[in-house]
C-alpha cells in the first residue's frame, strides 16, 4: 500500500480573498486520500521557524473560514528567500530542515510572484543539491504553486485568486464615491492596487464608467493630460456631474500631481479630491468565483502532487478550465520585457472600450437609426449594454431609438420611442441601477402572427435600420419570428437570472444572481450554526445544474439535492435513494461532532416541490437527526440587484459586439438574426438557428462533473479521512500524560485548543462539559 503522504500548505505574500477557500479545498483533497496535512504560519517566515508555526489541519480547521476574506494561516512577504546571499541560503536550509522533522514530503504554496519564486528557490536549492547539510540527501519534496494576488500578474493563468472579490469591493467604492463626488460636482481621483499591472484599474474603471484611466503599463504619452481635461470639460458640457479618475498605485503621474493639474487647468474650475483605497480592497468575504476557482485550483493542487511529475507545477485557470503549467516557465515569463512592460490581451481590449465610451461625441447628422430593445426578465447589467450601445452608436454618428416596454411597447410604435442621448447617458448611476431603464413587455402580453405583422409594420414605419434586443429566451424567440418576416437585421444579446441561452458561456446578469443567492445560503449557514438547526435552502427560479452546483459548493452546504427526473417513477426511486444516502452521510457528520447542517435543494418539478421537501425532512427524522429543520426559500431578485463587476464587464463587451454586428448586417444587407456570446475567451456571434441545438455552454458536462467532484470532495470525509475515523493518530490518547491539541465542541460547533486532558474539557464558547473519547480531538504534540 501506498504510505499516505504528509503535505504541508502556506499562504504567502499579500493576503488576497479566496485564499481560504483554496487552503479549504487543498485540506479536504488531502485528507480525503488519507493523507497528512499541516498548516504553516505566516508563510515562509514560519516554515524558517518552525516550531508551533508548522501544526497538523484537519477537516474541521477549515469549516467556516473559507467564508472569509485574508488568510487564517497568516501571510509574510519574504524577499530575502529569492536572494542568492549566504543569508538567504542559511533561512532556505532552515525551512528545508523544518519540513524534513515533519517528514513533509509536498508543499502546496498559494501566493503571488514572489512567493512563487521564493518557493522555488527552496525547490531547488534541494534539487541542484547546492545544500550543505548532508541529510537533506535523503529528502524529497514535491511543489505546486497557486496563484493568489489580487493583481493578477502570474503568467499562465487568466486569473489568480483574489481578483474577482477586490474587483466587486473597488466597483463598490467607486459607486459610493460618485455619489458623493455628484451631489458637490467634484471630480475624484481613485487610486487602487496593482504596483506592476494596471488589471484592477482598467476593468474597474471600465466597469465603472469612469473618465480616465493611468496605469504603469502605458506610461504617459505627450497629449495625456490635454486629453483628460478635453474629455473632462467635453463630459461637464453635456450636463455630467461628477468625475472618476481611476489610477493604479504604479502609474507614473502620481495622484497628487493629477489633481494639482486638474484643479488649476481644467475650465471652468472644479474641485477636486483624492481618495486612495488603500488596503480596504483587499480584505471581504470571497464571491462566488473566488470561492469556487479557489476551492477547484486546491483539489487540483492535490491531484497534481498525487501524480508522478518532479516539476513543480502552477495551478492556473484557462477560460473555464482549471489548468496548470511548469512553474519554471510561469516564472520565466513574468521575467521577459514582454510581460512586464506589456498590457495583456484583455487589459487593452478593456483600456479602449473604456475610452470610447467615455468619450463624448462630436456633433454629427444622424442618418441611420439602430432600435434597441430589452425584454424578458430585467435583470442586473441590462442597463449597461444599454449604455454601451447607446454610447457607440452615438460616437458613429448613428441615432439611437430606444423602444420603452419590450416588444409589447414596439407594438405601440411613436408613443414608446426614446432617442437615446448622451447626456442622458451619462447618468452614469444607471450603470449600477438594476435592470433596464427601458422596462420589458407588459406581463400578459403575446404575440400571434398578426402580433408579428403590426411589429414588422412599426419598425418600418419608426425607420429602424436594424434593431438590437437584449434579453432572454423568450425574447430571443421572439426577435427570431420577426426578424424571419422583415428585411431589417436583428442582433440579440444574452441577458437573464439563468444560463439556458444558446452560444454563450456567460450571460449579462448571471453573476449578479449568484452572488445574491449566495448571500442567502451564507445567511442560512449562519442562522443554522447559531440554532443548530438544518436548514434546507430551497433554490427558486431557472437554473441549470452547473450554476445549482457552482452556488452549493461556493456556499459551502453539506447536501446538495437536485430533482431532476422525479416526473417518472425511475426517477423518483433514483432521487429517494439519493435523498436517503445524503441524510446517512449527514447523520454520520452530526455523530461525529457537527451541529448544523445546510442542505440544498433544487428541483426541476417546480409543482411538486413542496412535497419532495417533506420526504426529505422525513428522511432526516427516519434517519435519527434529532436537529430541527428550517426551510428556506431563495428566491433571485426579479433583477434587483446591484450588478456585479463581471456583469458590468460582460454588458460593455456585448453590447459593443453587437452594435459592431447590426452595423455589418445592415451594409451587409443580412438579415438573418444573429445573437452574439462569449465561448472562452472570444466574443461570438453565430446564427441563432444554427445555435440553438447545441444547449449552453455554461453546463458543459466536464465542468459540471468537476464541480460535482469538488462538492463531494468539500462536503464529506471520505473513509480515509484522518480525524475522521480513519488512520487517526490521536486514539492513543491517556489521561495520565498531559497533551495540546484541538477539539470541536459536540454542543457549539466551536474548535478550540485543549490541553492536558482531552477526555473531559469545558467549552470556552457555550460554557458546556464534554466528555468522549471520539469526535473532533487531534493531538497536535504531548507537552
Ligand atoms: O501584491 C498585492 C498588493 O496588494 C499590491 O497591489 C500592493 O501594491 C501591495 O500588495 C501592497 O503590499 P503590502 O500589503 O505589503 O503593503
């Protein structure tokens, strides 16, 4: 038999939110192989320590924190490991020497470029044999590198853990700020993170209209300063009120120099204020991406270790694949000029449709009319392709006739057109506003043929050139009937709560949802924890089973129940024998010290629901759960939801594409109706009735497996599982010998440490006495 390996985990360099979440996912792969596993404090500055800093992790160690914002580990930068010094090689052979007490055979390191690098240097200062301590002959070491830095400046990943969160809390920020920056018609310039890479200042800029952007990356061409003024100025004359200035920290204009330039340059005179936002992007509660990127790039991490290869790896994201690479190379180009000095692909790309959008247009005759309109569901970010295709169209020379109330207010034709303008555009509060300023089809309204006759009738008489909808399927079904019937070209743009739109990966709004249901389920652990109940979190509304699944895992629920086929009597059974395997595997946790419980349940038999709900509550009293159960439905917010960076993001980007589209359809003279998407990286934009066959991207079946894989990874200890009835270490424990370790309180939930005798101990948290000699006890050393 293969003897279980021993990892060790540390997080280093800037702390970056989700990097609990991938300590959790690391910990749990881990153990789930019966492995070993210890935690290191404060980076390397605690694996050169040793001591107390390198201590065993077990599964309850990462139960809650993975919520959380930094690291419980801890975090140190520590430059001097990358040096080549005799200092530098003493501190590596300390840590070297710490990891080989431990008999520690695997290090998973979650940091950025310096601590990768750090990390490497101690990889091979041991492989290259250039140690002088004669028993690190006999030492192994295996390594894998996670990107986490909010930057996101390591090669070979599309994004590093941390991004996604600060970028949602600077978005946050700057909102806040306009509106005080509005209210006095002061300009404000925002300073944020990223001394290298300018990645944070440009999609947040991007996502937040702001008017101008510095970055170190572009360095300050000769007209900089005169073109900042000129769109400030231009922006003011069109009614604007406020303005953002977005600068990441390594720009080389500082922030004191912009506003000094502003305040005395710009006419007529504004004032102007500073704000740097400092440290407060890093900290808060991981999103949805983070949690389930970072939870995904730890069990990777494990696998990799679980594999033969002597190169140390980096864990990295590829569009939606979790991939990895030779950390050397990763390492080796973020050396090269090219990297350094240069904007990645998608930085530029965001750079220039940001500037095109904020700059206003010169006065021009408006011959060609592009309608615009929004239907379906309203949900978050509808608003903001609104804005970008009102925007672009406008910077053309092209009128933009908004059409108010769907397809239903098409109908109507005169009485439901807005001409979209600039200044009412730079109400740039409607970025962040949910849903659509343009409203959706009256409810209750549906169209026949001679529904579709009076719209082809109204969009030759309003002088449609060609017309743009935004929304979901129904509105796409929709815009497909009448674009068969008119000689006028239709492009769609993805938009809903849920993801079954054809050709697309993601659709504008659907972050949005997920956040919000995330807050609901992180709610319903909490109120779970404190009542020590079991809650059953009902997801309400469309979904497919890779977002079902991606929320549960990013919420961390112990069950996770979709009913997909109990129509037929097959699939009732197959569902009931779930259903009753999920409250065993329940049960089981509670005897083992758990007090709480989150279920989540989705159901594609909306009817009958309730019912499936009760079987499983009596499932969980047949099974002997004595802890009460709450449910809780959770229901999207019918678009009322602030939208979210990504769906900012992601409505520029499309309804961009989808204007450039319409444009060449109408020179085309095409009138077939395409929808426009994005499938990995790059915007789509296919025939709709070549599309709709294939389903949606987002739920391809790998992702879904993979998700599914990590879930059950997360939620149950496999009976391998140390400290979970597996190779338990701790069964030898004796009352007469006095020993530290942990232990989790049967009563509260709480872990704590312990010393002396681990059979009786008193709760520091609910005050209670427990006595056993199972459960969540781990003998860290005897004293
Ligand atoms: O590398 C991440 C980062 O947050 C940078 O954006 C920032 O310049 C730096 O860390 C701040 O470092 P510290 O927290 O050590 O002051």
């Amino acid at each position: 038999m293969k003897r279980p390996k021993k990892v060790a985990i540390l997080t280093s360099g800037g702390d970056a939110p989700g990097m609990n979440a991938a300590i959790r996912g690391a910990v749990r792969a881990a153990l789930n192989k019966g492995w070993e596993v210890y935690g290191i404090r404060d980076g390397f500055r605690g694996l050169v320590e040793g001591n107390d800093m390198i201590f065993p992790l077990d599964w309850v160690d990462v139960s809650w924190n993975f919520r959380e914002g930094g690291t419980f580990l801890g975090s140190a930068r520590c430059p001097e490991l990358k040096e080549t010094t005799a200092q530098s090689k003493e501190l590596k052979e300390k840590a070297l020497m710490n990891l080989y007490r431990h008999s520690i055979t695997d290090l998973v390191l979650v940091g950025g470029d310096g601590s990768l690098t750090g990390g490497y240097a101690l990889f091979s200062l041991l492989h290259n044999r250039e140690y002088s301590n004669p028993e690190f002959k006999h030492m192994k070491l295996s390594l894998v590198g996670i990107p986490g830095s909010i930057d996101n400046d390591i090669a070979y990943t599309d994004m590093s853990i941390g991004v996604d969160t600060t970028l949602n809390t600077i978005v946050e920020c700057i909102d806040r700020l306009r509106d005080t920056a509005t209210s006095h018609r002061r300009i404000i310039i925002v300073e944020v993170m990223g001394r290298r890479r300018g990645y944070l200042a440009v999609m947040s800029g991007l996502a937040t209209g702001a008017d101008r952007i510095f970055i170190r990356e572009e360095g300050v061409s000769p007209g900089e300063l005169n073109t900042m003024l000129c769109v400030l100025q231009k922006s003011f004359q069109q009614g604007q009120k406020a303005g953002i200035i977005v600068r990441a920290e390594g720009a080389p204009l500082s922030t004191a120099f912009l506003t000094e330039t502003i305040a005395v340059l710009l006419e007529p005179k504004r004032e102007v204020r500073e704000t740097v936002l400092g440290h407060l992007q890093r900290g808060g509660n991981p999103t949805v991406f983070e949690r389930t990127l970072a939870t995904r790039m730890g069990v990777r991490a494990i696998q990799l270790l679980d594999t033969i290869s002597p190169e140390p790896q980096l864990v990295g994201l590829n569009a939606k694949k979790i991939s990895s690479a030779h950390l050397v190379k990763s390492l080796t180009k973020m050396q090269t000029p090219a990297f350094q000095e240069g904007l990645s692909a998608n930085t530029k790309t965001a750079l220039h449709l940001s500037r095109k959008l904020e700059m206003p247009p010169e006065e021009k005759s408006r011959s060609m009319r592009v309608g615009l309109l929004t239907d379906g569901t309203n949900v978050s970010g509808m608003n903001m392709a609104i804005r970008a295709v009102a925007r672009l169209a406008l910077n053309r020379g092209i009128a933009v006739k908004g059409i108010k109330g769907g397809f239903s207010g098409l109908s109507k034709g005169q009485e439901s057109i807005v001409h979209l303008q600039w200044s009412m555009l730079e109400m740039k509060s409607i970025l962040r506003r949910a849903g659509t300023l343009l409203g959706v089809s009256s409810s209750g309204f549906t169209l026949d043929e001679k529904g579709y006759g009076t719209l082809k009738k109204q969009v030759k008489q309003l002088k449609i050139d060609g017309l743009i909808v935004i929304g979901n399927t129904a509105a796409y079904r929709a815009a497909h009937r009448l674009s068969s019937l008119m000689s006028t070209p239709v492009v769609g743009v993805p938009a809903a709560s849920h993801c079954n739109l054809p050709a697309t990966d993601w659709v504008i709004g659907m972050d949005s949802t997920l956040n919000d249901l995330l807050k609901g389920i992180d709610r319903a652990a909490d109120a779970a924890h404190v009542k020590r109940q079991i809650f059953i979190v009902h997801l309400k509304g469309e979904f497919c089973n890779c977002l079902v699944k991606l929320v549960a895992l990013a919420g961390g629920a112990e069950q996770l129940l979709i009913d997909e086929n109990a129509a037929d009597s097959a699939g009732q059974h197959a569902f009931q024998e779930k259903v009753r395997n999920s409250t065993d595997a329940l049960k089981k946790m509670i005897a083992l010290g758990k007090t709480f419980g989150v279920i989540v349940f989705y159901s594609r038999h909306p009817e009958t629901a309730d019912q499936t709900i009760q079987f499983i509550t009596q499932s969980l009293r047949t099974a002997g759960i004595t802890l009460d159960t709450t449910i809780v439905p959770l229901e999207t917010s019918l678009g009322g939801i602030t939208p979210t960076a990504f769906d900012r993001i992601l409505a520029k980007r499309l309804g961009e594409k989808a204007l450039e589209t319409v444009l060449e359809k109408i020179a085309a003279r095409d009138y077939s109706f395409h929808i426009v998407g994005i499938k990995g990286k790059e915007l789509v934009v296919p025939l709709y009735k070549e599309s709709i066959d294939f389903g949606t991207a987002v739920c391809s079946s790998a992702l879904e497996k993979e998700l599914e894989r990590c879930f059950n990874l997360m939620a149950q200890p496999s009976e391998l599982c140390i400290g979970m009835g597996g190779n338990v270490h701790w069964t030898a424990t004796n009352n007469e010998t006095r020993w530290q370790g942990k232990w989790t309180c049967k009563t509260c939930g709480h872990t704590q440490t312990f010393f002396f005798n681990p059979k009786k101990m008193l709760c520091l948290y609910c005050e209670s006495v427990n006595c056993h000699n199972y459960g969540y006890i781990r003998i860290s050393r005897r004293l």
